[in-house]
C-alpha cells in the first residue's frame, strides 16, 4: 500500500542558499513541509527542541559540522538523517553511516534521485512507527512505552507487559478466530499455569478502555466456545 507522505516534516540543513532553496521548493511540491537552516549551530539547537520526520544534512556548515550535529541528534532521536556532501568518496560516505546517517547523497546530485531516496526514508520510517503502534478504534497503542493515548481527549493510560504481549498477538491474528489455549501458550508461556477465566479479564478490561459501548464490543470479539478474534476497526 501506498503511504501518504503530505505534511511530513522535513528539516533541510544547507548553507548553499540556491541550491537549499530549489530542495525546498521541490520538496514541498511532494507535500513535505519543510524548515530550512544555513547554520550549523542555529539548527543543532533548533533540532534539540523540534520534531522532524526526516533531516537533510550538508556536511560542510558554519560554526557546526554536519558530522557533529549527526552525532547530537543520535544522543536523543532516531530520526532518518541523509547527508548531501560535496565530499563523496567511500571513506567520507563511511564517516557520515558510522555517526548515525541512514543516506550519504553526494554533489552534485540528481534531483529525481534525491526525492526517489527522501520518499524511501520516509517509507521506512512510517513502517517502523506502524510496527511499534497499534490503532484500535480512536486509540493508540505505544508497544513500546505500554501506553494507550485516546485520540478525542487525549487521555493517556499505561498498560502493563502482559497487555502488550496480548495486543500485539491479537493484532498478528487480527481477523482470525484465537483460541484460549494458543493465548495462554504465546502470551504466558507453557510454564506458567493461569486459567481461561484470566483471559476473560484481560479482554473485559480491553473493552472497558477501547469500546463505546462495552456490552457490544466491535474490536474484540468473543467466539463461544473457542475463543476470540480481534478487529481493530469496527465491522
């Protein structure tokens, strides 16, 4: 499926004022929005306190090297970074993937090609927030930090290890019928020895956070008899 990149963030970090202007102009034509900086320093303090879905980075800056912002920006984010350098042999590209860059483009470049490689950046990085947040109804799932945000009020909710590991098993099974038993086998182990019933709780507390209406619950369903099927939009 096709992502939908408009509106993206993207900081262009580029002390050539022509040609930052033309990667801007064509960037935003894409769709992107994009924040431009021609110092080194401005933008290795404006990266500290701003949110970007991608960074395109000169190696060669006033005050502050692109190779030194690389390296504060990995000290706090994994934000994909693609250098553009006038510097392109094998050793300087070796330099800026050894600090944390995702792309090494050098110049000059062709237009087409800078935008093909943004876009594949981009694609990973939607991926990878795909895999690490599960969207049930108006909520999001952070796998990574247990928590739940409800997207009308914005309440946030922290769920503990065993939710988790059942919200990701139910969204690898999602649409299919679980049973009981192959729950307890991924989620507790063959070890452990929990009930059914503890299942029960477990889906009856999902209900109270993701469903309008618990009583009649359109993402986790009960199958009577074997188990259950999640679907993490209402059918």
């Amino acid at each position: 499926m096709q992502k939908n990149f408009s509106m993206m963030n993207i900081c262009v970090v580029e002390d050539e004022l022509s040609l930052a202007e033309m990667i801007q102009l064509n960037l935003e034509l894409e769709g992107y929005s994009v924040t431009h900086f021609s110092n080194g320093n401005e933008a290795n303090i404006a990266l500290q306190k701003s949110k970007f879905d991608l960074i395109i980075l000169d190696v060669m800056l006033p005050e502050i090297s692109g190779i030194d912002i690389c390296k504060n920006i990995r000290l706090f984010s994994d934000v994909p970074v693609l250098f553009l350098s006038a510097k392109g042999t094998t050793s300087d590209r070796i330099e800026g993937l050894k600090v944390g860059a995702n792309d090494y483009l050098p110049k000059p470049f062709d237009l087409e090609e800078l935008l093909l490689r943004v876009a594949v950046l981009l694609n990973v990085k939607v991926l990878k927030e795909e895999e690490e947040n599960v969207s049930i109804g108006n909520h999001i799932v952070d796998l990574k930090s247990y928590t739940v945000i409800n997207q009308k009020n914005k309440e946030e909710l922290a769920l503990s290890k065993k939710e988790i590991e059942l919200i990701r098993l139910f969204k690898d099974k999602e649409g299919q019928v679980i049973s009981r038993t192959e729950i307890l086998d991924k989620v507790w182990g063959k070890d452990q020895f929990p009930t059914s019933r503890t299942i029960d709780n477990y889906i009856l507390h999902f209900r109270k956070i993701f469903e309008e209406n618990p009583k009649e619950p359109v993402f986790f369903h009960s199958i009577r008899g074997v188990g259950y099927k999640f679907t993490s939009t209402s059918i």
